[in-house]
C-alpha cells in the first residue's frame, strides 16, 4: 500500500463496464516524511473517504479485495483501492 | 489507475498477436497538481478517447477487465486501458 | 523486494475488511547506498518487526505468500508485507 | 505498456531454465516528449526488433500474452516483451 | 526485467516462512547508460551470482517462473528473482 492524501473526486460518464456507480477519488501519495510527492493515484472507495482525509491505497489483488474477497473477484474492474482511512501513525 | 492526457496514437504493422484492430493511445501521466509528470503510458481504448481529453488508465487485471470482464480474460494482450474519460474533478 | 526500515506504524478504525487485527508498518524504502529514497511503503507485519529495524517487504502473490501460502490465498487483503527482518548485508 | 528505443542486446550462458534461445532486448524508455527518460528495461523479443526501433513494451501477463496466449502460460518466464514496433505516432 | 549489480547479500534469522535457505542479493539498477540509478532491488538467487557480477531481475510471475516452473508455483515467496547472469550486451 501506499499512504496519501484525498484531493478531489472524479466525474465521468464515458467509463468502462463494470466502474458504473463507483466512487473514484484522486489521491496524492505522501513521502516517508509526511510531505506530498507529487505522485497521484485514482482509487476506487468504499469506506466513504472525504477530501483532506489520511489514507492508505492497496493495489492489484489487494485493492480487488477490498471490493469483494477472492478469489472470485477476478471481474472487478479495480486496481487502486481505498483500504485505509488512517487515524493515527508514530 | 493514473490520471492523464491522451497526447496522441501509435501506428504499427508489426505488432504481437493478439493486437490487431486495437487502438493503442499515448497516455502523458499527470500529477497531484494537474501537472505532466512527463511519464507515458500507451494504452489500449475502447472508450473512443481522443487527443486532449483528460483520461484515468487501469493497468494489470483491471485493464483486462475494460476491454472483457474475468476471470476468462487472461489471454487479453493487455497491461493499460482507457477506463475513463474525465469530465470533471473537485 | 525491497530493503527498507520501519519508521512507524499506522493506526485506524475505518478499514477494508480483511484487515481486522492486521499490523500495518510504514516503511521508508533505502537506496543503493542505504540512504532514504523518500519512498514510503505500507506493509502488513507478522514478523513483529519494531520501529528502527531494517527489513525487507515483498510485494504481489509474494507478499500474500507471506501471509499464508498460495494458491489458496487471493482472499487476502494484502499487496505489501514485511519478508524479512535484516541483520546483516554485505 | 511504455514506449522505448532498442538500445541492445544481452548476451548470456547462465540463464534460468525458460529463457534458452530467447532473444533479449534492452530498452530505453521514452518520456512524454519523446526524449529518454534514463529507464531501462529487459524485454523478450518475437517480434525481431533492432537496434534503433521504436518499441512498446508490455509487462505481467500482457508480456506472456505476446509469446503464448493465455490461459495456459503461467510457466512463461517473462516479465516485459516487445508488443509493438511503432511506425509513427501522432 | 531490470538490469542491475550484485551489490551484497542479506542475512537474516528471522524472516517469512517461504524463504528458508533462500540466497537473497542486493541489486543496484543499472540505467539506459549502464550507470547506476540508485534504486536498489533484494531478489531471490537460484544462479549463484556473486557480488559485482551484471545480471537481470525478473519480477512477479516471471520471478516465481525463475525459482519452479508454474502454474503450481503461486506458494512460492518470490516478487523478484535474478535471471539471467550478463556477459555482454550492445
């Protein structure tokens, strides 16, 4: 996983099968000083993150898993997750 | 998946099986503050994307599952697609 | 893999299922010549590593393998894990 | 996938098993705007790629599907392959 | 697969069930010039490479595909694995 920041939301009407009612979330990945690296990932959610919110983002197999277990989750049309909405870290 | 601007197509006679008919788009990655990361991605659309539009790409099982929904997808010759067109974020 | 160290660990209520009870480390990623890269990474720990300690974290099948041996493991919510606690290298 | 030049070819005797009479290529990928970005990559080649070609270069299971569609080539030991020598862009 | 240098070897006690009697090298990456990026790689050596020595990485299944031939290799603990020792290349 990584860990980032929520900046925004994603609006769209041209998307592939399988992403309809999906919440896509941007999120700039944060470096091992907290700070912003630049780097932006599109995660789907389904914990209900908010902007400005702390989180983790699991990927491949990980984020098809946050959706719905596997190993029968191979049709997800997922490969960036919300996994983590993160309280606290020290 | 990575947001980014469809920047042109790649024209071939010469390709792997399992590509023919498919429209391959150069993707210019950008990052958390909109800007161009200067990566690129070609992927594979089916969406109709066109030069200039501003696109998410899915890679992996995600980007199989654009163009097939799986599990019965893996002969799919394919690492990135056009998952979304992006009409707006915030 | 990559070779990093455990620089903290992350704390939530509002997580994905499958990651019940799991122990997530924030690990920042060395270079080449042992220095920080800036590169953070979050990895599920079964090893008990603490804060300090240089390890290394697998990631894909390999980091599920971690957790439990495959094939019978693509239900784990798990893309990133802690493979080995180092004690030397040279 | 990402876009590059051939630069090379490596020479070997000591190889794992699956890779006897594979040609590998070395590949330099290819920024945004075309330049070098200092990224290289080791691809399988089946496509008779030279030195000096435009290439794309696919990864996972897009690379096995280049050298034998799947299901059925998980024992494929290939990690990137050459899908595409590109004629013209644009 | 990436191009890199044996750099080192890992030691350690305490590690994933899985790597038992696994040889575990550090890899510096070599970039598009043959000069070292800084990025550094800890894979799994079946070959018995030796520090200094110019090999390629091979990552995911490929890796798994270097250590035992698959489909019934996804037990295997391996995200990386060197696969092929250079002895020249251009």
């Amino acid at each position: 996983m990584i860990r980032g920041t929520v900046v925004g939301q994603v609006w769209a009407t041209r998307k592939a099968r399988g992403l309809e009612g999906r919440k896509l979330l941007l999120v700039a990945a944060r470096d091992a000083d907290g700070g912003p690296t630049g780097r932006l990932v599109v995660a789907i959610d389904v914990l209900d993150a908010g902007v400005g919110e702390d989180v983790t983002v699991a990927f491949g197999s990980g984020a098809r898993n946050v959706l719905r277990p596997g190993p029968e989750n191979r049709d997800l049309l997922c490969d960036a997750a919300i996994a983590v909405i993160v309280e606290g870290a020290g």
